[in-house]
C-alpha cells in the first residue's frame, strides 16, 4: 500500500475510527452490497422497534452514509444503551445502536468472522454458522459415546464456568486476541472503538455479535491448551461453560488447576461454586440438560430440574395476562419440542396434562 505513515487519528477523540488505508475489510465492511445484507440480517424479530422503521424507512440514504462516514474515517459510534435482563440470572447488557450493529455486522460478515473461527477447534459451539446449543450438546453425547468405548463408564468431570466473563475481560487481552487473528488495520480499530466504548478497563458487554466474537477469541488459546497440552479427548465448550471429561480424578484435578492458571494468565478467574471435579457416574449439568451414562453404555438425558416448574409458571403467566389460548399452545408446543430432545417423556406427560386440565378446559 502507498501510504507508509503512521495513520491519523480523526479529531473527535474516543470513539472515532483512525483515519487508514483502504485495507481489505474496510474495502469489503464499507461496500454497499455487504452493508444492505447487514441490515437486512439485524432487523430479524426487531422489526417493529422506533430505531429500526427509522433506519430502515431511509435505507439507501443511511447505508449511503454509513459508507462514506467508513472510507472517510469519520465514523464514530453511538454511546451503548445499558439496561439489566434477568435470564434466569441477572446480566448486565450494553446493546449497540441499530446503525452501529449494522456496520459492525456487516464487517462481521464481510471479513472478522472468517478472520477469528478458522482459529477455532471444532468444539468450540457458541456463536458460530452451523452450531449452537444443539450442536454442543450433541456433540457432548458423540464425546461420551467415545469415552465409554476407551474407558467405560468411570471417569472424572472437570467443569468450569468462568466468573462474570463478558464482564471481567480485559480490554487489552481483547483487543490483542483480534489483533493476533485478524491483524486487518480497520478491523483492529473498529474492535478497538467497540472495547472503549464500555465503561472502565475491563467488560466488552453482551449486546452485539462483534462483542460475542472477540469474547469467544479471548478463550480460544485455553481450548488449543486444553485439546493440545492436556489431551483432553472429551471437550466441550459454550461460551463461558466447558466441560471435561478424564479417566481419573488425577487427570480431572490437574487439568483443572491448570485451567484456573490459563485464565488467570488473561485476567479472568473461574467460579468457586461451580468449576468443580466430580464422578462421570453422577450425571453432568450441561445446557439445561443432565447427561447420564449408564454401565451398559447408554445415555439418558433428563432436563435440569425446575425446568418443569419454570414451564409451568410461564404458561400462568401468559394466561393471567390474557394472552390468546392458542398463543399459549403455541408455547407449550414449542416447550414440548425442546424436551423431546432428550428422554423427557413424563415431563412432557405432566406439561401437557397441566395446559390441558388448567389452561384449556379451566379458560
């Protein structure tokens, strides 16, 4: 490229992109193509808040904004809306505005995310095309099925959740995981604006897929430790959960002391109440589900207790709120579908006997 000086920084301060080359993902982030699919993309089952009828009621003119606001360097983003959700533990959320979720989309698209999940190990579930909980968790079932043909069903579970993570991250320790994955000059600084957009110097926030992947690349050195240095054969990741699974509660309890030192090493630190070494033999707790291998080698999954319950409340809920009755057996079958995933057989029974005896014959 022709220009070899030290980029320009925007007048404007924090929160302005540096004035740079046209390197590949501004180049692609910026075209116009990638930046109407990105808006198209965000407005999925948002479609009917103020922000996105505004956005999109002048497409063309904001799109057309967008791009010369990126190639020119003056594009700032908004400062995030905070607000707290309850899901159900609490979570602090910072969403990004519409505008900014569509440029940080479309260089999601157009360039990062290819940039950081060719990095990732196949088990690595979260946030990625083609995975999600159905595939962690399947994939948890494949791994136990291996470990009972190696090992039996004995064995030792190391899980580990990691203390407030989206909160805890280090900005630094972000920013230098894009910058050795994606060392793009437009993306590192895009991702550097989105990290100094949050408040103080740790936490890079729920509310965005660019937040999502930067968190997802913060971890992915401790998964190659895990699978490379530790050997662990049956590994799974999501998010800020993982489990492990060794022959021995020796394997299991260095393994987890060495996890506990691969975090520290990026400012994070596992929680006390739940990262943990237990018997195989007493069921694992994963994704809402409790896998259970049984000594003749089958696995029975159960779903996490209050599952029912919390079912149950909610389809109340709905009913003392005067929702529609076929509305509410819409969520019960969605309810259902979910538990047929696994052997739920007499939770299904029992949700289904309460919306028929209480919901539908009671209304």
């Amino acid at each position: 490229m022709a220009c070899a000086s030290r980029p320009k920084k925007e007048k404007g301060g924090r929160g302005s992109v540096n004035r740079l080359p046209l390197s590949p993902a501004l180049i692609s982030t910026s075209d116009l193509d990638n930046l109407y699919k990105a808006s198209q993309e965000c407005r999925r089952g948002v479609n009917w808040k103020d922000s996105v009828i505004g956005f999109q009621s002048n497409l063309i003119s904001n799109l057309s904004r967008l791009k010369a606001e990126l190639i020119s360097g003056r594009y700032r983003i908004m400062p995030y809306k905070r607000f707290v959700v309850y899901e159900p533990k609490e979570r602090k959320i910072e969403a990004t505005y519409h505008r900014d979720r569509v440029v940080q989309r479309a260089l999601c698209n157009a360039y990062l995310y290819d940039g950081l999940t060719r990095h990732f190990i196949y088990d690595n579930g979260a946030n990625q095309k083609g995975k999600g909980t159905d595939f962690t968790r399947g994939r948890l079932k494949v791994l136990l099925h291996r470990h009972y043909l190696r090992n039996g069903p004995s064995g030792y579970v190391a899980y580990v959740d990691i203390h407030h993570f989206f909160d805890s991250i280090p900005h630094e320790v972000a920013l230098e995981a894009v910058k050795k994955r994606a060392p793009d000059p437009f993306a590192v600084d895009m991702c550097r604006m989105a990290i100094e957009n949050h408040e103080g110097s740790t936490g890079i926030g729920l509310g965005s897929e660019l937040s999502q992947l930067m968190a997802l690349s913060v971890l992915d050195g401790v998964d190659h430790w895990a699978k490379e240095k530790m050997k662990a054969k049956c590994y799974v990741r999501y998010m800020d959960d993982s489990v492990a699974v060794f022959k021995t509660k020796e394997e299991a309890q260095r393994y987890l002391k060495g996890t506990r030192e691969e975090l520290s090493k990026l400012g994070l630190e596992a929680s006390e109440k739940k990262t943990l070494v237990f018997p195989l033999k007493n069921g694992i707790n994963f994704l809402g589900w409790r896998y259970i291998l049984k000594s003749n080698g089958r696995l029975i999954l159960k779903p996490k207790k209050g599952k029912i319950p919390e079912s149950i409340r909610k389809l109340r809920r709905m009913k003392r709120a005067g929702v529609p009755i076929e509305t509410i057996r819409q969520s019960k079958e969605s309810m259902v579908a979910s538990l047929e995933y696994g052997n739920a057989a007499k939770e299904i029974k029992r949700l289904e006997r309460f919306f028929k005896e209480e919901l539908e014959n009671g209304r």
